[in-house]
C-alpha cells in the first residue's frame, strides 16, 4: 500500500453524494488532499483528511488543459513518493500515469474495500451512482462487476 493516498476532487464528492465520503478512510485510513480540492469540494472535511500544499507551479501549466483540482492533485501526487492518486477523469488519469503517477479511481477504491473485506459487494454502491449526476458507462460497470465477482 502507498504511504500517502491523494485525492481529486470528483472521489470526494461522488462518495459524498451517495452517502460513502467514510469508504476512504475505512480503506486508507488517511487522505491528502490540496487547498484547490479542499475549495472545489466545499463541504467540511472530516479530520482523516489533511490538506498539503504543493511546492513547484507544474499545477499551473496542468491547468491549462485540466481542472485546477486535477492539476493540484496531481501535482502533489508527483511530488510526494510512494503515493496513489484517486483521479477519474480520463485526461487527467492519462497525464498523471504519463508523469509516472500511480492511480486509481473511485471504482478502484471500491474494489480495494471489496478486497479488505470492507464491502461485501459493489453493486449496492454502483446503483447508488446512478441516482446521481455522475455517469459510468456499461462498460465500465460490467467490468468492475467482473473484477468484483459480481
């Protein structure tokens, strides 16, 4: 396991939105996220979240072409060794494995939870996304349903 797990902001507001923001810590125990993350998230954070704050501008030229979350995330994720960054966005998943970044994204942590025993399926979570804005392909699905034996 990483020795520190970054997160964008879209992990935490999906989970907060289906009413599963504690999964991150019941898989990770503690998660770092940026000033930016912390802004475009808005609610309160709960204590297991810390907030670091990155030290280059590589954020800034990343945020020509992602989100400022995306790119601060990202950013901290380059700079802190040994970390796994939750990150769904396609773009910004691209860049950050092209920077040597390891990631995963919210499915991933679902996954993770299913393999600790954590969750004991995925599909309940899965359905939970669907009542929400946030949009999975099919394909998508039945793939973390297969890697989950669902």
């Amino acid at each position: 396991m990483p020795s520190v797990i970054v997160s964008d902001t879209s992990c935490l507001i999906l989970l907060s939105k289906i009413g599963e923001l504690n999964l991150l810590q019941k898989v990770f125990g503690k998660v770092t996220i940026t000033e930016i993350v912390q802004t475009e998230f808005k609610d309160p954070l709960p204590d297991w979240i810390t907030i670091a704050q990155v030290s280059s501008d590589l954020h800034k030229g990343l945020q020509y072409i992602l989100d400022p979350g995306e790119a601060s995330s990202i950013e901290l994720a380059v700079e802190l060794s040994d970390s796994l960054l939750i990150i769904d966005e396609s773009k910004g998943r691209r860049i950050a494995r092209e920077l040597g970044v390891n990631i995963t994204g919210t499915l991933g942590v679902f996954l993770t939870a299913k393999q600790k025993g954590i969750l004991p399926a995925i599909k309940p979570l899965l359905d939970k996304i669907d009542t929400t804005n946030f949009r999975l392909s099919e394909e998508l699905i039945q793939r973390v349903l297969h890697l989950a034996n669902e």
